[in-house]
C-alpha cells in the first residue's frame, strides 16, 4: 500500500515544489516592502527557515 501512496505523492511533487516557489516569492515581496534595502539571498535564507519550521509544526499536530 505505501508504494501506491508514494507514485500518488509523486504526481504532486511539480505542484507541491511549485507551491513553495511561490510562497517564498510570496514573502520575499513582503520583506522587501517592509525592508526595501534588505539582503535577498538572507531573506530567502529566514523565509526557508521558516517553512521548515513551520513544516515540522504542522508535521507534529
């Protein structure tokens, strides 16, 4: 049965990576207008840790 989940989660995977592309650009727009000279590579470095963290939250509840 765990395999048929697996090819099932792979069909996603474009729409999954995409989503999260999306996000951090998403966030990266919002610290820019907060912080207009902020550091990109930086932000995208906090906004990573964010989503994970915010991953294993979500993984745990």
């Amino acid at each position: 049965m765990a395999d048929l989940e697996r090819v099932e989660i792979e069909r996603y995977r474009a729409e999954l990576e995409h989503d999260v592309q999306h996000l951090v650009k998403k966030y990266c727009r919002i610290m820019g207008w907060e912080v207009p000279e902020i550091d990109e590579q930086q932000a995208r470095a906090l906004i990573f840790q964010a989503l994970k963290a915010a991953l294993a939250d979500v993984e745990q509840a």
